[in-house]
C-alpha cells in the first residue's frame, strides 16, 4: 500500500472514496501526521483493518466493502458466469471478515451485501451484471452510514436536553474511545451526539479518556474535538470515577461494536470500568449505536466473542510502535473489548429512537425494537 495524498479538507474522513479509488487515512500517525493508503484490494482492506489503519465498527464494514469494490471495479478479464461471481465475491467477504471478528457491522454488511449479489445473479447470467450491484450496494452503505450517525446525534441531544432540570443548563459528558467521523464514514455515533448537543447550544464540556493501550481517545478523539472548536478536557483512564466524584459528568456516552438481544454491550476495553463508576455514582449511561451493531443471533453478551490484541501494545509506547517500556519477560493480557451488562446501561440509542427498559427489567427488549422500526420503514415505503 503507497502513501497517498494528504486531506485538503479541513474535516479529517477516515474513507475518501470515489468508484475505482480508495484512500484510508492511516489513523496509526494521528495527530502528528496526517497519510492516506491506497487500498487496491480485498488484501490491501484486511491488512488496514487487522493493523488498525482504519478502525471503529462502521467504519470497518464500509471499508471493508469498498475495498472490494475497488477490487472489483479493476477486473478487466474474468472468466465466469453470474453465479461464479457471486462464489467470488462471497469468499472474499468472508475472508474481510476475519480480520476484526468482535464488530458484529462487518458481518452485517457482508450479509447485506450478499443477498445484493444472489438477487442480480437470479435475473442475469453476466459476471459483469453482479459486479455492478456490488459495487452500487457498497457505494450507498458509505452514504447512508453519515445519514444514519446524524439520526442518532438529534435523538441523542434530544434525550439528553430533556434529561435537564432547567432551561439554562448545561451538560458535561464523558465518553471513550473514539467514535466520531474518523470511526465511521462521517460525523460520529457517541461522538456524533457530542456534536449534536454542542450545536444546540447545551454542551458544558465533552471529557474523553486517552483509551489505553492503543490510545484513541488522546490521539483521535481529542484532534477531533480541538478541530471543531468544541469544548474538550482530556483525561488519563483512571482518572474517570474521580471526575465523576467531583460531579463534573452529567452522562456518559460510549459507542458499541456488538450489542446482544439482551442489551449487553461490547466496546473498547475500559467500558465496563465507566459503567460501573456511573452506576456508583448515579449518571446516566448510554450506548449510541446503529442498528448493524445488534446481534440478535446471541442471547447476552457471554456469547460475545473478544479479540486480544499484541502484546506490543502494552509493552511498547504509542500502542506499541515505539520504544519498549515494559520488562522483557513479563506476560501481557490485552483483550480489546470488554462487555457492559445490559443493568449497567441507561439506554441505547439508535438510528431510529432510543431503546428503553420496560419498568423494573435490567435487559432491553432489542428484538421487538429492531422488529417495530423495520415495520415502521416498511410502511414509509408503502405509504
């Protein structure tokens, strides 16, 4: 993968795309530097996914998909029929998503995409004609996931502003890890509210941790929030519950890689220590999340499945690109993801409304929410 131009654009896009190109800005050299990587291939889109290039549940599928779309659109030769295509673009799907398997939105496009390709191939015998609906398919799941991030910033902002007391105050929250336009094709799902609230004029202060090891929130989070001028407090991991003490956090807002029927909520490591910290200290804690990010297939979150990452990450500086800190010798524990439970979680907030408990349940009904607001899109389609 070459070094591509930088951004002339002053709103950091992790995916800059147009049909036949993909450039990744390669979020392993922010803030310091700002490099973009061309992506040729299916191979090229693993590597920048398994190596962190690019990273964030939403943004994983987009690139992902489009990785193979590029792949794709650069075959001049191939020999098969429609349903051969349909084997080839399968296999490669499949291979994608074995690079990060706890984010359940690679696997949800790829389903997605697949039922895209089985519906050409039954109407058309020409390989080219499945090609095209792939790379058609991809291209709207880059535009939809920046409509579907706004949606859930305005219900986010909306929640949290009729959570306030008086007109005339404001709101301090917290969140972790990063999950704004650098971890989606824009704008931002946690983050995304942050944006939201601060544009209606009710943000006090946005508080992110630098999210250790690999460090996103210091080196993402931040640079995006000092980029647009909203107010912003860095600070260490373990410095969270004495924050909260000190009653400067209204809310707590994370995003999610997978949420199970039940709620549970996987998310970068350190979430479940947030959840409990705002438990202890009664605020509000909320995932915001699309729709993709559910896994009705597992019941709770046990069936989650945690990628470990490096031991470098821990054992180096700067996630493990920099010098050894650590002593050699010396065992490392580094999973990427813990789960929340489902009690811990305040509400989840989506693309089409916040999913609340019923009165007295620790877990979510996710099931008949997914099932009300695919009823409620079908009837905006017939009506």
């Amino acid at each position: 993968m070459a070094n591509g131009a930088q951004s002339e654009d002053k709103t950091l896009q992790s995916i800059c795309y147009k049909r036949g190109s993909l450039q990744l800005l390669d979020q392993r050299k922010l803030p310091l530097e700002t490099i973009y990587l061309d992506i040729k291939n299916a191979q090229d889109g693993w590597d920048a996914i398994k190596e962190m290039v690019v990273r964030g549940a939403p943004a994983i599928a987009i690139a992902a998909a489009l990785s193979l779309a590029v792949e794709v659109s650069k075959l001049e030769t191939f020999n098969g029929t429609a349903q051969d295509a349909v084997s080839f673009i399968s296999q490669k799907l499949e291979y994608l998503v074995s690079s990060r398997p706890t984010a359940v939105n690679l696997s949800d496009a790829t389903t997605k995409l697949n039922e895209v390709i089985k519906k050409a191939a039954s109407t058309a015998s020409e390989a080219k004609t499945v090609f095209e609906a792939y790379i058609e398919a991809a291209e709207i799941m880059l535009k939809d996931d920046v409509t579907c991030n706004k949606a859930i910033g305005s219900y986010g902002a909306s929640l949290l502003q009729n959570q306030l007391p008086d007109s005339s105050r404001k709101i301090s929250i917290l969140t972790h890890c990063n999950t704004g336009s650098l971890a989606t094709a824009g704008y931002g799902t946690a983050l995304g509210v942050i944006r939201a609230v601060h544009t209606s004029g009710v943000l006090e202060r946005a508080y992110c941790t630098e999210t250790r090891p690999f460090n996103q929130g210091s080196r993402l989070t931040a640079f995006e929030l000092v980029s647009e001028n909203i107010p912003a407090t860095l600070i260490a991991d373990s410095a969270a519950a004495a924050l909260m003490k000190a009653g400067r956090v209204n809310a707590v807002i994370v995003g999610a890689d997978r949420v199970a029927a039940n709620g549970d909520t996987a998310n970068k490591i350190g979430t479940y220590s947030l959840a409990v910290c705002a438990m202890h200290h009664n605020i509000p804690f909320y995932v915001a999340a699309p729709l993709t990010s559910v896994d009705l297939s597992l019941p709770s979150g046990e069936q989650i499945v945690i990628e470990e990452r490096s031991a470098k990450e821990l054992l180096n500086t700067r996630g493990g690109l920099g010098e050894q800190i650590a002593a050699s010798g010396i065992s490392v524990w580094n999973p990427a993801f813990d789960v929340t439970p489902a009690s811990l979680i305040s509400g989840i907030i989506t693309e089409k409304g916040v999913i609340k408990k019923d009165d007295g349940s620790d877990a979510f009904d996710i099931a008949g929410f997914v099932h009300k607001a695919s009823g409620d899109a079908r009837d905006t389609i017939l009506h």
